[in-house]
C-alpha cells in the first residue's frame, strides 16, 4: 500500500491540471501576446486560468499576476514593496519562522541596510498580538506573515497586521505568504486586510513551477525582472502557459473549501486520537492548527530512520519541511521544545485526497516502527 | 444579529414628488447588479434604503464593491442591526467595530434616536456607549474633533443600527433615470470616460464600435469588450453594437480629398449610429470628443459632423484636459487597458495634414463622389450585437 502524506510539500497533480497542462501543450500553444488567431486563443486561455486563481482569493483577475511560484512571490513582494517604499522608512517586520523564501531574502535586504524586526513565536508557533502592536511603527515600510506555518500549520494572526498599521499610522504594505492556506481554508486578500498574497500552484494539485502574487488593486510595487510587457511589467517573460493553464485548472477544481476543512479536522482528530493510543507521542502542532499539517515527535525515534522506515513501507511523511532536509527546525526551535522531541519530529501533511485507510496503515506503520526500529538499536 | 448595508441615496432626496420613482429605479438597479452574490430585500426608512442579504452566506465584501459602484447612492455604510435593548447594542458595538476599534488611537460615538420612545437620549447614548468602549479597548482615547474612527448608533424603528466609517458613493443619478444613449467607442482613453460620465447622470447606455478587419484586429474589439466590461461595473450591463465599417472606409479612402478623410469617416459613423440609436430607443450620441485635441475636434470639425446629426451629441469631455480625463480613466479601472497598442478604427488612413478648419460645403462635396447612403444603411443592419455584462 502507498499514503502520501507529504502535501505541504507537494500534491499530487488533479486530473483537470493534467488535462489542461496537456492542452496548452498540444492544441493551445501559441504566445498570449501573439496578435494572430493561435495567439488570441492562448490569451483567452491566459485570462480563463487568471479568473479562476481571481475565483478562490474573492479578488479581481487584475489583481493576480503569474510568477514561477512561491519562492519568487514572497521575492518578489516583498522586494517590491521595501523598495517602493524606502523612502518612507527602512524597518519591516515580520516573524522569526517564515519559509527560507521569505526569510533569505529579508537578510539579503539587512544587509542593504533596511532593519528587519522577526518577531518571536509562542510555545504554539504563534506571534503574539500585542508584540505586533508593538513593534509596527509610524517609520514601518512592509510587515510580512505567512499565514499557515508550513512545519506545525499554526495560523498566524495576519488579521491583526492591518489593525496595527492603521493604529501606528504606518505607511506600510501589507504581505501574507498564504502558500500553506490556499484552497485549504477560506483565503480572501480583502478580509485578512493584506496588499500582497502569496499561493503556489503545486499545493493545490496543480503543476509545479507556477504561482501568483496577488496585489491589491492601486498598490504599487517595483519588478525584479525586466524585459517585455507581460503581467503589467511586474513580471515580464513570455508566460508559462502550460503550467498556468494547469494551475487555472486546478483552481477551478478546488472543492468548497469549508467542507473540506470541515473533513480534514474529522481526519485529523482520528488520526490524532490513534496517535495517543500508542503512547510516547507528542504532538509539536497546536490543538487549533490547519488540520491538514500535523506535527509529532515519536519519543525515542530519530526522524531520518521513522522517515526512511516509513518510505520503505510506502508511507511519505517528511521530517520538518522539504526545503531545509536535515538542518534543525527553526520553528521548532523557536518554540522551545525539549531537545528530544527536536530530534523526532515528523511532518503528517492531508491533502483533500487523504483517505481514513491510509491514516490506518500510517498507523500501524508508526507502532511497528517503535517496536523494529528500538529492535534495530 | 444580522449584517446590512445602508445607503443614502444623496441627490434624490431632492427630487420632490418623483423621489419615490427614483428610489424605486435605484433598488431595481442594485437588486440586479448584486444579483451575482444574491439575493437582497430592501427596505426604504428616513432617505436611508437599507439592503439586507436574504442568504446569509451571502458575500458582503463583494456587495459593498458593487454597490459603491452604483450611481444614485451618495453614500453608504456597512452595519448591523441589532434588537433595541442596551446591552445588547453595546456588546455588539464592541465585537462589530473591534477591527476598527483595535486600529485606531482615538475615537468619538455619535448617535441618532428617531424612535423617542428608546428610554436613553443622543448625547446620553454617546457618553455611556463611549465609557463602555474606553472600558473595553484600553489603548483608545476619546477625540470628538478629529476621531480615528466614529462609532454610528442609530436607534430606529425596529432595530438599532451600528456602523464605523461612512463610504463615499458613486454619486450621480440611478441608472436609466434618464433614459438611453448610445457611446460612440474607439479602444482609446476618452470614449470610456465620457460614457462613465454620462452614465452617471442617469443615462443607460448602449454602445457602438466601428471595427475595419483587417486594418484593425479582433484584440482591438476585445480591448472594446474588455473597457465596455469596466464601464459596466458602473452603469450596468451595456448592449454593443459592433459596425462591420471597412468597406466604408475603404469608399472614402478611394473618392474622398485625404485631408478631409476623418471628418468624413466620423459623419459616416454619425449616420450609422443614429441608425441604431432610432432601432434601439436611444434618444442621443455620446463621444469622448474635446475641443481642440487633434483635428477632427476643432471647432470647424465638430460643427461638420454635428451638421448631419438629428439627435443631440454629449460631449461630457468638451472643456477637460487630457490629464483630467486620464484621473478618470485610472480611478474607473480604463486607463491601462486603453493604452493597449492596437490600431482602432480611427487610426486607420489617417491623413498627413488633415484640414483643421473644414467648411460643411467642402465636406458635403467631398462625400458627393460616392453614394454612400446604401453601404451605410447596410452596416447598421450588419452590426453585430455583443451583451457586455457588468461582471
């Protein structure tokens, strides 16, 4: 038997994204800028995926522009913005566990001489709201907070941010890297008050190497690319159309958001109860977590061997995040969680295709693996 | 507890014995425009119409969207209303506001009692609910000059409405309340704006575009749709006409004198679409012409193409500067589709030294050559009919 349970990571492709992928490939392969009929019908096609990414957010499609993912969305956003708005100030804040996507690039600017505030997390992988209040200021430019932590899936106050900039007056935009929340729960860029949002294709069972930034209508922020017309200039390059196409479609396809969060919590709470069972887990993910991420740590039991035992069984889990395989966990880190339950944690992650049967096998898995792996030992 | 929208319907409260027939054509045009998020009920009270969503699921932050989009509305504002007990209104003051409430520094209550029968009074109202608020969100202090954020109470017949800040409306007349007109539309950044405005005063609109395959693409006449669709986030959905016009043009090209090519070719779009305006009940033209802004518009030229109208010409951007129109376009959400660089209609033949100051009789001399009347008749009839919904 196989389970997939690595979906922070990766999904696995819908039918629809791979249907449409194929298309763009095949039947509608021209260039969106082309002004001949090939070309005008890959533009419809461009527009068509652009107002099904607009659907889900609750945005216009004016508001989505196509990137190459997550990473150059949060590059790009939050570049952007501190350069746009450099001459108002040159602090930003934002938290001590964003994605390395956010985060380098937060150093990067450090070291041109803008002051980066990350603000520290509690024992549950939150920012605490007063800190927020605190440290947004009259001479803050950009606070950017993802709003799901990819490792544990604690969700991020994100809401608040707009309260604290209004309250300090504060010319700052405001950036929410939304990859680990897209078509998981109900994102809407107006209601979390955000100027820039951030989703990835390859999350939500569409191909890889495509995502968006959202940015709120009148916001303007500076390019990194240079070159053609396309995306308004934000982000110049002929488009990927296959991989859009695919993405469009795989926005078209998500399923009613709320069902599926109601779902993934009955799975989560199963698999939960399951895990306490056996004893000698603990659980790294706050009780109020996105149910699709769980994080445990299996006492006594490192997580490259649970990891590798597991895949020899057909069971994907990931320990920590898929970007920074074998470094310590930051977030956990962060945290403050003990030493041993550093050395093991383990990332469950569902996607909308998680089955109760697979949850068993895991498992299962994860109590023979206490018994063969201490056997190995 | 439920969410609605108050509305205050600005000029037409001065609209006398009418008023009643105007607000009736405001609700009828947001009960359509808000038809893709649902279904609402609306309720008229004291020059406020208060639009409630009859699903409760319904998406508010779409409705307020749409309806600060609707002319006829001066302004409006998003609240709730409450049963009439104290507490209650308090509390949810509190929880309602909290957003605004936590993003500002300093704040001021103002209340409004219609119904005398409620046992407190305005200002005591103001002073209770402000210690209460104070009390709850210790960061705030009370500004009755300048306030960050104004707590509305409004104690009304059946329920008490709270609501924050107070959104500027669209202005204008409800749309329709003027009857129809149609907006002569090229793809550049006047016609749009000129149709914004003239929708604003109360005028339904319809549309027509003159397209010259091949001298102009089919992008051209999707940057039309695509403007069309921006102007109907506004006015409301707009019929397009869209007038097969190469064969004319081609006409003047060959037997007319070059210098005279564009005020010819407008008489002729004149003509056709006064032919679709008498089969559609339009009762005038629109262009987004202003004085002196290239050759067809000086004063001559406008006199030459207004000689062959029958019904009136608006021209709302007569006496504007080419800034002032582009402020419009970018607030209406045109200007970037506008300067999309596709040949239009106008574009096409355009002469090296066109006449500035044609006379009607070298005009009417020129287009003598060529009988023209047929192909024009035949165009109106050709023209193609696109829906342009407001979504």
């Amino acid at each position: 038997m196989q389970a997939y349970f690595d979906n922070s990571a990766t999904t696995k492709p819908c039918p629809e994204a791979v249907e449409a992928v194929a298309y763009a490939m095949s039947e509608n392969w021209g260039n969106p800028s082309s002004l001949h009929f090939i070309g005008n019908k890959a533009n419809e096609l461009l527009e068509e995926s652009r107002r099904a990414v607009a659907d889900v957010l609750s945005c216009t499609s004016g508001e989505i522009f196509f990137t190459s993912g997550g990473t150059e969305s949060n590059n790009l956003a939050i570049t952007g913005a501190a350069y746009r708005n450099k001459r108002f100030g040159k602090r930003i804040v934002t938290t001590s566990v964003e994605h390395p996507s956010s985060d380098e690039i937060l150093t990067k600017l450090e070291g041109e001489g803008f002051e980066v505030i990350r603000l520290k997390v509690n024992s549950e992988g939150k920012v605490n709201e007063q800190d927020l209040f605190e440290a947004v200021t009259q001479d803050t430019i950009l606070v950017t907070m993802m709003l799901v932590n990819n490792e544990v899936g604690s969700i991020m106050p994100v809401q608040s941010i707009k309260r604290a900039v209004a309250r300090a007056k504060s010319p700052a935009l405001i950036h929410c890297d939304a990859v680990q929340a897209f078509g998981k729960m109900p994102v809407k860029p107006t209601q979390l008050g955000v100027d820039l949002l951030t989703i990835s294709s390859h999350k939500i069972h569409g191909p890889k190497g495509v995502g968006a930034l959202y940015i709120r209508k009148g916001v303007k922020i500076n390019p990194r690319a240079f070159g053609g017309e396309q995306e308004m200039k934000i982000r110049p390059g002929t488009e990927a159309m296959p991989a859009i196409a695919g993405f469009g479609a795989a926005a078209k396809a998500l399923p009613d958001v709320k069902k599926e969060l109601a779902d993934a919590t009955e799975k989560r709470d199963y698999m939960v109860a399951e895990l306490e069972k056996i004893g000698g887990v603990e659980f790294n993910s706050p009780k109020d977590a996105l149910p699709f991420v769980t994080n445990i740590s299996v006492m006594g039991i490192k997580s490259e061997p649970l990891l590798n035992y597991l895949s020899a069984r057909g069971v994907c889990v990931s320990s920590g995040s898929a970007c920074s395989k074998g470094k310590k966990s930051r977030v956990l880190t962060e945290m403050g969680l003990s030493h041993e339950r550093m050395e093991s944690p383990i990332r469950i992650s569902f996607s909308r295709y998680t089955t109760k049967e697979e949850i068993d096998y895991l498992i299962d898995c994860i109590k023979n693996a206490k018994n063969d792996i201490r056997a190995i030992k | 507890m439920k969410e609605v929208i108050l509305i205050k319907n600005g000029e037409l409260a001065l609209k006398g014995l009418n008023r009643r027939t105007f607000e009736d054509m405001l609700i009828k045009n947001m009960k359509h425009r808000l038809a893709p998020v649902g279904k609402f009920k609306f309720t008229v009270a004291q020059s406020t119409i208060v639009a409630e969503a009859v699903n409760e699921d319904a998406d508010l932050d779409r409705a307020v969207e749409i309806i600060s989009k609707v002319f006829g509305i001066a302004a409006f504002s998003r609240a709730i209303a409450v049963s009439k007990d104290f507490q209650t209104i308090l509390k949810n003051a509190e929880e309602y506001l909290a957003d605004d409430l936590m993003g500002a520094s300093t704040f001021k209550v103002e209340a409004k009692r219609s119904d005398k029968k409620f046992p407190l009074k305005s200002p005591e109202i103001c002073r209770e609910a402000g210690g209460y608020l104070l009390n709850k969100f210790p960061h705030l202090t009370v500004d009755v000059h300048n306030p960050d954020i104004v707590v509305n109470i409004e104690i009304r017949d059946e329920y008490a409405y709270i609501h924050g800040k107070q959104i500027k409306g669209a202005g204008g007349m409800p749309t329709g309340s003027a009857g129809r007109a149609a907006l002569l539309i090229s793809g550049g950044i006047d016609s749009p704006v000129a149709g914004y405005m003239m929708a604003k005063r109360g005028i339904e609109l319809i549309a027509v575009h003159f397209a010259s395959p091949p001298y102009t693409s089919e992008r051209a006449e999707q940057k039309v749709h695509s403007l069309l669709r921006q102007v109907a986030k506004y006015s409301g959905r707009i019929a397009l006409w869209v007038v097969p016009f190469t064969e004319i043009q081609e006409k003047i090209k060959d037997y007319c004198p070059e210098d005279i090519f564009t005020v010819v070719m407008r008489r002729m779009m004149m003509r056709v679409a006064q032919d679709i305006c008498a089969r559609e009940r339009a009762a005038a033209l629109i262009t987004g012409e202003s004085v002196g802004q290239v050759a067809s518009q000086t004063m001559p030229a406008i006199a030459c193409t207004d000689a062959i109208c029958e019904i009136p010409v608006f021209r709302p951007l007569i006496g504007m500067d080419k800034d002032e129109v582009i402020e419009i376009s970018r607030k209406i959400e045109t200007f970037d589709i506008s300067i999309l660089p596709y040949e239009d209609c106008c574009t096409v033949f355009t002469p090296k030294h066109p006449k500035t100051r044609p006379t009607i009789q070298y005009v009417e001399e020129a287009e003598a050559c060529y009988d023209f009347a047929p192909l024009l008749e035949q165009a109106a009839k050709d023209a193609r009919f696109i829906l342009i919904e407001n979504k």
